[in-house]
C-alpha cells in the first residue's frame, strides 16, 4: 500500500520526553504596546484597490512596447466592443438568466477570438524581447513607486500603495475584473475603495492598452478550443487559476541572505561569461539567444533589487530627518542603516535579515500575483542570526518578537483582488502567504528551536487573518514547542495548521524528490508541500470538481441531454463498485486531459509573454539553466491540480453499492430523483443522507472508498503532460472552491442536494461528524496522501480545547492521526457565534455535539431556551 | 442474566469517542444500558431500562411525511400531535425507527458482541496512546452486565487499553469482583449519606452501596469517590455530614464533587421514562460546601 506511516507501531511515541521542554524565554513576554499599535492599525485600515504597479508598468511599456499602429488601433476599437458585450454578459449572468442576446453574443465572441488570434500573431512573441521588457518594466515600477513607512513599524517594504491594498495585475488577468469596476467599492462580497481617477485609468488608458498584449487576452488563442474555453469560464468542471499570474511559490529567502542581491548578481555575471565562452566565435543558436536574454533580464531585475534598497534607505534618511519624536527618528535611523546592507549585500543580523525578506516579498509582488508567495521554514533560516544576536548582546528575546510581530504585520497587508464570481471559489481575502516552522533537519533530527516557539509568541500578539502558521510535526518533535501549538490553537484563530513529516517527506520523495530536498519542505499558501527555493510549484494551478466526474459517471458521460464526457456505461448498466469507479476515472481522466491542456497553454503563454526574470533570480536553477522560471528553469517543477467533493463522491459511491448494486432501489429511480433534486422523493433523499454509513463516520467500507477514490485521482492527474518538463501533483483541498463548485452540481446519491457545498478539503460532509473527531480523523486517514498537500478541517468546542487539558486533547489527536498516516489537520475552535448560527439554521448543524460534564447532547436537540443557557455559558468561558 | 450462556451481549446505549472528562486523555466512553437505580436527576434517563427503548426527537421530524404511523402495529404514534407517542400503547417493538427517513425516530439501546464493542473501542486506540486515554464504562451502572464486561475487558487489556469504571455500587460484590483485576481506575459515585436519604432520592439501598465501597478501598484500586450535588436535594448539611462520615469509615479522605446541570431534561419529552424535570433553585453556594465537608474532615474539589 505504500504508506509508511501507517502502522503506529512505526512511530515510538511513547519513548518521547513527555517533561516539556523549557520555553524560550524565562518571564513570559505580556502584550508589547507597539505590536498592539500595528494590529489595531491593520485592522482599521480600509480595504483598497491599488492600481499602483499597473499604471507604472504601462507608463513604461507603452513607450517601448513595439507598436503596430493598424493593429493597436483596430484594438482600441475592439475593446470598446469587448467591454460593452462582457458587462452584458455579466449582467445576464448575475440575473441568472440567459443572455438575450445569446448567439449574437456568441458570434461576437468567436469574432473577438479571431481577433485576439491575429494580435497574438502578427507579433511573434519572441521570448528574449519579453523578458527583457519585463525586467525593465519591473525596474521602471520598482524605481518609481511610492515608498511607505508606517507608524510604529519596525520594519518596512509595501507591496502597494494602500495599507490594506489589493493590486491589479492588467498584464496578467486584471482585465476580468473589468465587470467589478464601476461596483467595486459596493460590492456586496470584498468591496475594496476605489477613487474615480483609478477606474478612469483603467478603464480609458491600462486595460486598452493590455486588451491585446494581457496572458488573459493571449491564453485564449493557444487553448483554441472553443467549446474548452466556455468551460473555463462555467467552472463547473474545473476552475484554473494561473491566468491571473505567477502565484504560489516559496523563493529562496535563504539565498538572498546569504549573497545579497549583489551576490546575486555576480552569479549571474558569471553563468553568462560561461555561456558567452560556450558561444565561441560562432554565431548564438536561437536558445542561446533566449539564454543570454534570460540572463540579462535577471542582471537588470538583480540590479533593480539593489537599486530599490538605496531608495528605501534614501527614504528613510528623509524621514528620520524631518521627524520630531526621538525614539521614532532613532529607529527610521537605525532601519535606512539596515537598508544600506540588505537586500543587497548578506545580511547579518536578524533585524536585517527579516527586513530583507520584507523587501524582496514586496519586490516579488510588483511582479507577480498575490496568492500563496510564501515564505518557507523561517525558523530555520533566521536562527543563526538570532543566535549571533543573542550572544552579542545585540537582542532579547522580547525584542525579537516585537521584531517577528513586526514582519507577520507586514505580511498582513495584501489582499488578493479577485472578480465577484471567482470570490465563491477563494473567499476570506486572503492572500496565503504561508510561513513553515518545525520539523527535521536534513539528518532527520528535530529542527524545531526557540525562533519556532517565539514566532508562535509573535502571532499570538498579532493574530491577523494571514500569513498562515504552519508546523510541521514529527515523532521526535520538542514537546514544550508542540504544547505551544496546541495552546496557540486553543485560543481560536485557527492556526497553526499541523502537517506530519512521516506522511509528507514520503509523498515528495514518491515523487521523486531526493531525501534531503524532501526533508526541508515547507508549505506553500495554504496546505501545498514543496521544497522552498528550488521548485516552481504552481501549487495552485487548478481545481477538479470531483463530484460533476461521479454525475457524468452515473449517466454515461450525459448532462442535460448533452454529451460532456466520453461515452462510459450509465448507472443502469453497472453491476459493481469496480464497474461504477472505473466510469468515474475514464470522465475524470477525461476532464484532467482538458483542464491540463488549458492549463499547459496559460504556462507557455506566461513564457512566451510574461516571464518573470525577478522571481527567477530568487528560485535555484534558474540561472544555472538561464530559463525563466515560467519556462521550466526551476530544480523541481509541478503543477498542483486539486480534487474537490471527495467526501461526496465517497458517499455517493458507498450509496449506491447499498441500495442500487444491492438490488433495492432501481438505478432509473435513483437518477430520476437526482435529476429533480428529489424532488417528490425527499424520503429518499433523507435516507440516502442520514440512514447510510458516510465518510467520517470511521465506517470501513467508506475508508476503503475513500482510499480508492483518491488513488484513482491522484494516478490520473499523475499521468497528465506537464508544460514545464515536470509533472503534475494532486492535491485534495481549495479555499472555499467546494461552495463555487457546489454551487454548479447537482443532486448527488450521497443524499445532498444540487447547488449545496460540496466536502471541503478530505473534511467530511457537513453533517457526517456525529461520531465526533478522532471518527472524522480515522476515516480522513485512509486517503493517501498526494504530492500537493490536503486538508482535514476539524472543528472544536472552545470549551474542550482551552487551556492545558485543551491542548494535551489537541495534541492528543493530532499525533493520534498522524500515527496512522495523516498528513494535515487544522483546528476551528467554534464560539458562540457559531452556536447562534447553529440556532438559526439547525439543518446544517446537526452534528454539533455539547458536551457538559457526565453526558452528551445534541445542541440542536436541546430546547431553544436551553440552547441560550449554553451560548451563555460559552460565552463566559 | 443467564448462567454460561454461549453467547453474551452487551446493551450499550451510547458509545461517546473523544471524551475528555470521563478519566485521563482522549477516551472512549461506553455508555451501558439498565440501572439498579432511579436517581430523581438522573442526567440519562435513556440509561435506566435493561432493554431497548423508543427514544423521539421532535425537531428532526419531517413535516408530512408520517411514514411510522402506518407502520405502527398498535397504533401509537401521531408525530405531528401534542402527544406524538402514546407510551401506554407503544410496545417499543422497533418497526417505526426502521422507516423513519430522517432519524427523529430512533431505537435507544443496542446489543454489542463482546468482540464488536472491543471494536469499536479500539479504532479509536491510536489516540488513546498519544494522549494517554482509554476507555470509560460508564452507564446506567455498566457492573450489572458484569458476565459481558468479563468477556469484554480482556479484548482490551490485550491491547493495553486504560481501562476506567465509573459505578453506583448498587449491586451483589460478585459482580464486582471478577472485573477488578481489568481495571485501571475507578470512579464510585456516592447519591446520598444515610439511608433514609439514599432511598428517598434513589431509590436504593445505601448499606449495599457502603459496603462495596469498603472492599473496593480494601483492595487498593485505584479509586476515586464523586457525588452530584443537586440543589436542595443530596446538597443540605446533614446529607454531607453523613456522607464525610461514611467516607472516613472506609479509610477514605477526599471526594470529587459534581456540579449539576439541566440541560438533560430536554430528553424527557421524546422518552417513554416517567421522571419529572426537577426544576431546581438556583446554584449551591460551592464554597460552602466544600466547608461543610472539611468541617467534617473530608477534602473535596469540584469536577
């Protein structure tokens, strides 16, 4: 079976130290005023767009962008109409009605697709153009954006012009939020400010300018295929999300430290010198030409990066010199110092060294999109600093935590920017930068020290929606570090999520990852593992709606009367669960193929088009192989594609194998109904839902499903081309695309109705937890675990995961999971918000247990004024 | 219960998984059916019958869809009514859980094979050994099925399993005393000081109780004394006095004191059981009555 970690008797927990190990610091560290300072600022900052980047970076490119005057204006003009027919179809859209205008829409579009198809070759995307303008475009945006530094920070760098700002990126996919516009700020989900002067730009200057020149405007010519585009754009079968740009990637913090972007630079100086002595008196082939240009490209952004450090030290001096307060003109002082050495030379303290990351995550967002940059094991990276500082007498450790409180602020302030209709699928704003802390060394020893405990301490201070604290587990972990955790989640929040190195470094190096590659790997955004620094991971890329496999597979590839999948048996002709599985592979493979080639033609047009020479001096292999990150130049490249419904599929699996495979209720009844949404058959539906065994419920025929299922997605998508010479990995997890997807399927055999969420993450449904959490865990350990990460989502009582006996349950389940396989499992600790919300729609909290003392109730069985008493009572605390 | 039959089954009315206050760690908490007891506040009511029994929950009764009434063979089911079982007539024969479509009908009590509650108990084992666990029998009063716990616990304990009694001690020693040698620790409930208190609340017979409270002292279990205070009923001076004295009889010194909740009463109105809702005064003053106790040389901490 392949999975290691399985057998419990593999993992010695009971030879563990249970004494906890002394914290970090002798006295605890109480509320420090600055850190409280930046929080409440940060949480009354007005949520705003930011067309900061997007307007430098045209102001550049449209004076050396070659022009095409013909074309350019045959452009404008088509825009114009594009614009008036998307708002259309958006308005039909909202109104849920078709639109009026159908097949003149239509033939506009597939006018506008020829179009687009002419712009595309009329220029003949030449890559060692592109990255060249991108390089400048990058350095022009870096050299002229608004430096901020606000009160009380410790450390500086904006990624935008607002405090809480969400950039648009119109050379990626910024255009869709073409729609959003004029409605932006009133919006009813995320509204974000706007200021008339920004939409006018935008709307009269950037987005005609980008119409043809966008990865959104070119992505559509390489698919080609009409009927795929409409389904891109349906997101019923599968939603992909790298037209909206480079995003979930771990940069090599540790590298920029080490070498300084001056290092940086001297490296790439080297590797072209190496490449002009290959070239030798004969004239550069084509790739060596793209080569030399790669190169060149990193040296301009390499230099831009130096060059953006001198200015914040500028900056700084500035400042320090007009401000009144001495403390404050003390520490502007001492942070233009700073500036003078990172990020251009190697840091050597950790102020510099947080400052430094500080600074190329906000370079690295003036070139890429804003989901999932992370930030990999930083307490790895920054210990030996702080140590150095620590024995100098340079810190405490009260001043090192005020120092992370500082950096976790900063890292707190984008937002991704994302048009109404993708917010179903990734709602919360947030932008999933995740930082890693834990684990083992590359030896397999423990790796966690007094920079993981301290940063647990900086979060508790700051508790911010982002980034994400990730912890990583493993059978020798320092207990003092893992009781932190567990407190740290008892206070709600949320985080940390923990993930567990015996399932995970397996699964990378199943993959083919080396050992110590694996060993050091952190968490991309939000549960996505890989090797920081050296991958290109895109572990975002996509999502595959489960569940719509499992209704084409019932009904032989047919929805609404149309063919949409292959031609596979429907549920009338099934005998088995083998017979049932294998329809639902071949529709899954099916709709993988489409969504990987959609997906495949976005990468080649971000390297053909868009490449991203910042980010590619900042990833290991880049350089050496003078290739865009975007091109495959990375050590290690994937693609992260990401089953959604699994729960619902196992249940429907199990469901029919019960009733129809059974012989008890005909298959044409059971569609019938699922075609009606049971409607007239409600008994049904209330029997598939709470009289069968569910995933969750430990039930072993539903394990084993479970088990199979993700098997049988996780060697399909394995079997997929990959565009960057690398593969594709599954992932079971997807911010909140289970509702969007939901949103578009049907009724299914495991009794939920159409339009309901589906299973988020390996989570069971809502509903199928009544057996409480170590049953949802034991079920949620029988999915293997893939190469992109999974999440099991588990909600808690507050009551139970307070205090010490809080944690030593939490901890209690995460190493009893993890004993047995599993990977990664997150901790909701419900208040008594949640218990109103339970109160007012009880349907779809049926499972919620209180549990006081001697017994056991459900809460929505308790009376409603029984029900109040214990909101009360949790209240209180 | 019959002498040496083949087989012995267990009636379980609830097995609760992740249970944190029934004992040390994360538990599995078996919930035996039937009790030697009528404890006037007895917090689970489902727990008192010896057999399988109808249980009904109102709210997750689907609207129209009266299913159990035409199943019902004597009549006795009108969901949507004020009454909506008629417990005189009800027989608890089973036939209407099995139609109900949505579980508001449900059959409270199962019987378990020694080897299927073993089972169960032990899927959730990984979390017992990390967080130091185990299973709780608990009730109902779980020794009255003692020729089932003798075929059960030594599933467990080949497995290492922590295992944790919670008992009335209403019982014949007997019954006791086979299961001693499986257990890891043992909560004894004490209801009532004398006598006369211990069958007005009760319903049972305190010499009985006393009695196996001694001998389990005598042998060194590792023993644990509670009581539930109920407001105006066990929580007046005399019961406590009566109660400290008894404890020091057998040697003991201290005891864990449950505070009492209502919320169970909510379960009255979809069981067969004729107990009342108890509607009690306000909280007991704590303080207090950790004083009455010391006063009589006992420590006490409340659970």
């Amino acid at each position: 079976m392949g999975h290691t970690a399985r057998q419990m008797d593999q993992l010695d927990y009971a030879a563990l130290n249970p004494v906890p190990s002394p914290m970090p610091v002798d006295e605890p560290i109480g509320p420090l005023p600055r850190l409280q300072r930046l929080r409440a600022d940060l949480l009354a900052a007005p949520y705003e767009l930011c067309t900061q980047k997007a307007e430098l970076m045209t102001d550049y490119l449209q004076r050396v962008w070659p022009r095409r005057p013909l074309l350019d204006r045959l452009a404008r003009w088509h825009y114009r109409a594009y614009a008036s027919t998307l708002l259309a179809m958006d308005r039909s859209a909202d109104q849920g009605a078709a639109d009026p205008r159908g097949a003149k829409t239509a033939l506009a579009l597939t006018a506008s697709s020829w179009l687009m198809r002419l712009y595309c070759r009329s220029w003949r995307l030449e890559p060692q153009r592109q990255m060249r303008l991108m390089a400048e475009a990058l350095r022009h945006v870096l050299g002229h954006m608004e430096l901020r530094a606000y009160d009380h920070e410790l450390i500086v760098g904006n990624c935008s012009s607002r405090r809480m700002g969400a950039p648009i990126h119109p050379d990626f996919a910024g255009m869709l939020m073409l729609g959003d516009l004029a409605d932006l700020s009133t919006r009813s989900v995320n509204p974000l400010a706007t200021t008339p002067a920004q939409v006018k730009d935008l709307q009269e200057r950037i987005f005609p300018f980008w119409f043809n020149r966008s990865v959104m405007a070119h992505a559509p010519g390489w698919i080609g295929d009409q009927r795929l585009l409409l389904e891109m754009k349906e997101g019923r079968s599968f939603a992909l999300s790298q037209i909206a740009g480079i995003s979930h990637v771990t940069p090599d913090h540790g590298k920029v430290l080490r070498l300084g972007f001056a290092g940086i630079a001297a490296e790439i100086e080297a590797r072209r010198r190496s490449l002009l002595d290959e070239i030798d008196r004969g004239r550069p082939s084509r790739g060596q030409r793209e080569q030399l240009a790669m190169l060149d490209a990193s040296a301009i952004s390499a230099q831009a990066a130096c060059d953006y450090g001198r200015r914040w030290r500028q900056h700084l001096l500035e400042l320090a010199a007009g401000e009144s307060d001495a403390q404050r003109r003390a520490e502007l002082s001492e942070l233009a110092d700073i500036l003078a050495v990172v990020p251009e030379h190697p840091a050597r303290t950790l102020h510099q060294a947080l400052q430094s990351i500080i600074l190329v995550h906000a370079m690295l967002h003036q070139e890429n999109f804003q989901h999932g940059m992370s930030f990999g094991r930083l307490d790895q990276l920054l210990l030996p600093y702080y140590r150095d500082d620590l024995a100098a007498g340079r810190l405490t450790p009260a001043r090192a935590v005020e120092l992370l409180g500082c950096f976790l602020g900063k890292a707190a302030e984008l937002l991704p920017l994302l048009f109404s209709r993708v917010t179903e699928y990734v709602s919360g704003l947030s932008s999933a930068s995740g930082i890693t802390l834990g684990g083992v060394l590359a030896d397999g020893t423990d790796a966690s020290n007094e920079l993981s405990s301290l940063f647990l301490l900086a979060y508790d201070q700051m508790r911010l929606r982002q980034p994400n604290i990730h912890v990583r587990v493993h059978s020798g972990s320092d207990p003092g570090f893992l009781d932190l955790c567990a407190r740290t989640v008892g206070r709600g929040g949320g985080m940390p999520a923990f993930f567990s190195d015996e399932a995970v470094v397996p699964a990378l190096m199943r993959d083919g990852i080396d050992p110590t590659r694996a060993r050091d790997y952190s968490i991309v955004g939000c549960a996505e593992w890989g090797v920081p620094g050296c991958s290109f991971p895109a572990a975002g890329a996509g999502t595959v709606n489960l569940a719509h496999c499992l209704e084409l597979a019932l009904r032989g590839g047919m929805l609404n009367g149309e063919a949409v999948g292959p031609a596979t048996p429907p549920l009338p002709q099934l005998r088995t669960v083998d017979d049932l599985l294998q329809a639902f592979r071949l529709q899954l493979r099916a709709v993988l193929e489409r969504a990987a080639t959609a997906n495949g033609a976005i990468e080649r047009v971000h390297a053909l088009l868009r490449p991203t020479p910042l980010l590619s001096t900042v990833i290991e292999g880049c350089v050496a192989r003078a290739r865009d990150v975007t091109a495959g130049g990375a050590d290690i490249n994937t693609s992260g594609l990401q089953g959604i419904g699994l729960a619902d599929v196992v249940d429907s699996v199990v469901a029919v194998e019960a009733l129809v495979f059974s012989g008890e209720l005909e298959p044409e009844r059971l569609l019938a109904a699922l075609d009606d949404d049971f409607a007239g058959e409600s008994e049904l539906a209330e029997r598939l839902r709470w009289r069968l065994p569910k995933y969750g419920e430990d039930d072993p025929r539903s394990g084993e499903m479970a088990a199979a299922v993700a098997r049988i997605y996780i060697e399909e998508v394995g079997r997929l081309p990959h565009p960057r010479g690398g593969r594709y990995v599954a992932g079971f997890w997807g911010m909140t695309t289970h509702q969007g997807m939901g949103s578009r399927t049907g009724a299914l055999p495991s009794g939920r109705r159409a339009g309901r969420p589906l299973g988020n993450g390996i989570s069971p449904q809502i509903g199928s937890e009544s057996r409480g959490p170590t049953a949802a865990l034991n079920s949620a350990a029988r999915v293997p675990t893939p190469g992109n990460g999974m999440v099991m989502n588990l909600k808690l009582n507050p009551a139970l995961a307070n205090g010490s006996g809080g944690a030593a349950a939490v901890l209690g389940l995460v190493r009893g999971y993890f004993a047995q396989g599993g990977a990664q499992v997150q901790f909701n600790v419900i208040d008594s918000q949640t218990l109103r919300a339970a109160q007012a729609d009880p349907a779809s909290y049926r499972d919620l247990v209180v549990r006081i003392s001697g017994y056991s109730a459900y809460f929505c069985d308790l009376t409603r004024a029984m029900q109040d008493e214990l909101i009360d009572r949790t209240m209180h605390g | 219960m019959a002498e040496e039959s083949p087989r012995v089954e267990g009636l379980v009315f609830d097995v609760q998984r992740f249970s944190l206050h029934d004992g040390p760690g994360i538990r599995t908490t078996v919930f035996f059916k039937g009790c030697s007891l009528r404890c006037r506040w007895c917090q689970n009511p489902e727990s008192l019958r010896p057999v399988p029994e109808l249980m009904f929950s109102s709210s997750r009764c689907l609207p129209d869809c009266r299913l159990c009434e035409s199943v019902c063979p004597r009549d006795a089911l009108a969901p949507w009514s004020t009454t909506p079982i008629d417990w005189d007539r009800c027989d608890h024969c089973g036939q209407c859980p099995a139609v109900c479509p949505s579980g508001a009908l449900r059959m409270v009590g199962r019987y378990y094979s020694p080897e299927e509650l073993a089972e169960l108990c032990l899927a959730d084992r990984s979390y017992f050994v990390s967080s130091g666990g185990g299973v709780t029998l608990s009730g109902g009063e779980p020794v009255l099925q003692s020729p089932f716990l003798q075929a059960l616990l030594p599933l467990l304990k080949q497995q290492g399993v922590h295992i944790l009694l919670q008992t009335a001690g209403h019982y014949a020693r007997r019954m006791l005393e086979p299961l001693l040698p499986f257990l890891d620790a043992v909560y004894f409930d004490l209801k009532a000081g004398n006598d006369a208190g211990y069958r007005q609340w009760t319903g049972g017979d305190a010499a009985h109780v006393l009695d196996n409270l001694a001998w389990l002292a005598g042998q060194a279990a590792n023993l644990t004394v509670r009581m539930p205070i109920v407001p105006g009923m066990n929580s007046d001076r005399s019961t406590l006095a009566a109660v400290a004295q008894q404890l020091r009889t057998v040697g003991f010194g201290e005891i864990t004191l449950l505070p009492y909740h209502a919320l169970w009463e909510a379960k009255l109105a979809g069981l067969c059981t004729a107990q009342a809702p108890l509607n009690l005064a306000a909280e007991p003053d704590r303080d207090e009555i950790m004083g009455t106790l010391q006063a009589h040389g006992i420590a006490s901490t409340w659970g």
